[in-house]
C-alpha cells in the first residue's frame, strides 16, 4: 500500500527538520525520512565539536515555529561582540551599538537539531520516520515521487525535498547539477578548556596561512576554528592533544588566553558547491543539497534555515491559493527567492576569502583601510553588523517573527 503525502522531507537535520515545522499545524500531510537519530542530550555532556553561530534571524525562525525553547533548555552561548583583525587593522562590533541584546548564539548542531525534531512531534500533520534508510527513489517529472524504505515502506509525495546533505542522493537522483570546487584548505576544529570565565565574544584573525576564530561555548570553554593547507592540518591531527595545546599556544593571540586542556580535534576540507538550479517539477532543494558555502563567517546553517522559512512559505500559500504543490511555477517562487540571495552570500565569503588571504601589498593596504574605515563609520559598521545577524535584505516571514499559519 503506497503512503501518500503532499511532502516528504528527505534529512531530519537542522534544515529538514526546519522545513517540518513550518509546515506544522497545517493541513498538508508531511512527513520526514532520517536514518540516524541525533543521540539524547544530557548537561553533564561534553560540547560536541559541531557548532553553529546562529543569526538572530535563525533564531527568529526557530522561535517562530517552536523550537527555540528546546534550545535553551538544553545549552547555548550568546555572544554581543565580534572582533575581526589582521596584522595592522582591526575592529570590534558590539550588539549595544544597534540596541541588540546579543549578535547571535553558538549552539551546538545535535541541540538545534533535538530541538526542531521534538517540536514537529508535537504536530498532527507530521510524521517522522527514523531510524530509516532509502532503498529506491522512484523520480517522473509531472507525477508525485515515488519512495521505498527499507522497512518496506512506500511513500508517495507531490513535493520530495531534499535536506540530505551536500553529497545528496534525492539531488543525484533526480539529475540537478552542482558547480563545485575545492578551495584547497582544510578547517581544524578544535575543542579547548580555557583560564577565562563565560565569554560573550567571538573572534576571527586573518595570516597568510588561514583564518583563525574563536568561538565561545558555555562555561570556560571554546571552540577554535583553525585554517591551514591540507598537510599542515594533517601533522597538527597527528600530535597528542598536549602537543597539540602546545601548537595552538604558540600559534594564537594572547587573547585567546591560558588553555588548561584540548579536549577535541576534528577537520574538514573547504569546498564550495552550488546547485544549478534548485527545483524540478515535484522536487526541490534545502541547504547543503542546495548549496556548500566557505564556513568563514558562519553563514552555512544561516543560509538554510532561511531556505526551510521561505520554501514553508511558498507551499502553504500555494496550497492555501489551492494551486499544485509540486507544480514547477510553484517551485520556481522559492528557488526565486533564495538562488540569487545565497548566490550573493557565496560571493561575498569568497571575496572575503580571497582578499584577505591575499599577500600582494596593494590588496594588503586596501584590506587595512577597510577595516579602519569599518571602524570609524558607524553607519556601515551597524549595517555589517546587521547584514552578519541576518536583519538585511528581503527575508522570509518566519525570519522577521511572522507566523506563516
């Protein structure tokens, strides 16, 4: 017996499970497909090394559609100034200087993702299937998708979104190309102990070498972000965590302060990866399926979210006009409104990228003035502050704490 659904949600993470919700309480059928249950937090846990920088329009969605109390139930880190320097300028943003309480959050990914998936429990209209794993997906344009599970299972939907990741199987599937590439780069994460009590800043400094960034956790600990070449990264793995410390010690700002302990080390290459298009009849594309972006300034989760708020939007005020949900003029409307927007925050992070890992004197003096202009212009300065908190521009309703049912 085929299931009909009018959504069928492929990935239950942070983006999937985003769209879920705000969906919930409607009266479309939905349901979302996960293969690995995030594992049950606990406050005496360690911090896990995955951790996002949520933007306060992040955490508007999140409120918006009921989760953001799970959060804070469970553990999370606002911050109300950022610090950006380099060897000769530098400037400091501060969340009073725009009557903000914080710029944004560090949460852990698994606590964002327990949170949205407990929420759209509670909906009549949702149902989650996990643990489950995909045998087949059955694709024609024009007719709804057809999937099997591995339980047997045969799901049919009007609309397959696909929220499973960069590498994405529904994307593969359904024959949407990607633009890709490699920035030739690895991300050290690394998970420390400081001497400093709770800190309410995050930070990034640029070298020749890479980035390096701070984030703070709860507590007196941190996670550090550390960008390097591939083979550097690659000794700095292989060290013991003391060594390690060692590394880190010599190569940070003192700002940093006294690290009493590493307590975790992870790494991923950087690529940059973009759908050529986000939608086909009955199919569409959310987050990292849709689009990788250099994690420099935090923005890939930002980015997501703001897909799963906008694609909700567009499918209840499409089933509400009584208008085909998976018809491509549907459809079409969000990748609309989401493919030039994060096209745009690609290219600013590359730009970003490529500027200031850049030794050519001119570009150097040009960098510098930037920020001692940042510094000094408050106007643009705020302007930064609340295109990086995710206040600018058009956004979605979930976004601006406008329910959308």
């Amino acid at each position: 017996m085929k299931e009909k659904f009018d959504v069928v949600i492929v990935g239950g993470g942070m983006v999937g499970a985003a769209v879920a919700c705000s969906l919930g309480g409607s009266l479309l059928k939905v349901a979302v497909i996960e293969s690995s249950p995030p594992l049950p937090f606990a406050p005496d846990q360690p911090h896990d090394l995955r951790v996002s920088a949520l933007s306060i329009a992040s955490k508007n969605i999140l409120e918006t559609v009921g989760a953001w109390q799970g959060v804070i139930n469970r553990r999370f880190c606002p911050f109300r100034r950022m610090r950006v320097w380099e060897t000769t300028g530098d400037t400091e943003f501060c969340s009073d200087d725009i009557d903000y309480p914080e710029l944004g959050y560090i949460v852990e990914n698994r606590i964002t993702q327990l949170a949205l998936l407990d929420r759209l429990q509670e909906f009549d209209n949702v149902e989650l299937i996990c643990p489950v794993g995909i045998k087949k997906i059955n694709y024609v344009a024009g007719k709804p998708s057809e999937l099997e599970l591995e339980d047997g299972r045969i799901l049919s939907a009007k609309v397959l979104v696909a929220a499973d990741g960069g590498q994405s199987k529904v994307r593969q599937t359904v024959g949407l190309g990607v633009t890709s590439w490699d920035y030739k780069q690895h991300a050290m994460v690394i998970y420390i102990e400081t001497a400093y009590g709770q800190q309410d800043i995050t930070w990034q400094r640029f070298l020749p070498s890479g980035p390096q960034a701070f984030l703070p956790l709860t507590g007196n600990y941190g996670s550090i972000v550390w960008y390097n070449s591939p083979d550097e990264v690659s000794r700095l793995k292989s060290l013991s965590l003391e060594a390690l410390k060692d590394e880190l010690v010599a190569a940070f700002p003192a700002c940093l302060g006294k690290v009493n302990r590493v307590l975790g080390v992870a790494s991923f290459p950087l690529k940059r990866q973009h759908a050529q298009n986000y939608v086909k009849p009955g199919v569409v594309l959310v987050g990292d399926a849709a689009h990788m972006i250099n994690p420099l300034a935090g923005q890939g989760v930002n980015i997501g979210l703001l897909d799963a708020a906008a694609l909700g939007e567009v499918l209840l005020d499409a089933a509400k006009k009584g208008l085909e949900l998976g018809d491509l003029s549907v459809l079409k409307h969000y990748e609309q409104l989401r493919r030039n927007e994060n096209l745009k925050m690609m290219t600013v992070m590359d730009i970003f990228y490529q500027v200031f890992s850049n030794e050519i004197l001119p570009v150097k003096l040009i960098r510098n003035l930037g920020l001692g202009l940042a510094e000094r212009i408050l106007p643009a300065k705020n302007k930064v502050m609340r295109s990086a908190m995710g206040l600018e521009g058009k956004l979605p309703k979930l976004a601006r704490g406008e329910r959308i049912i």
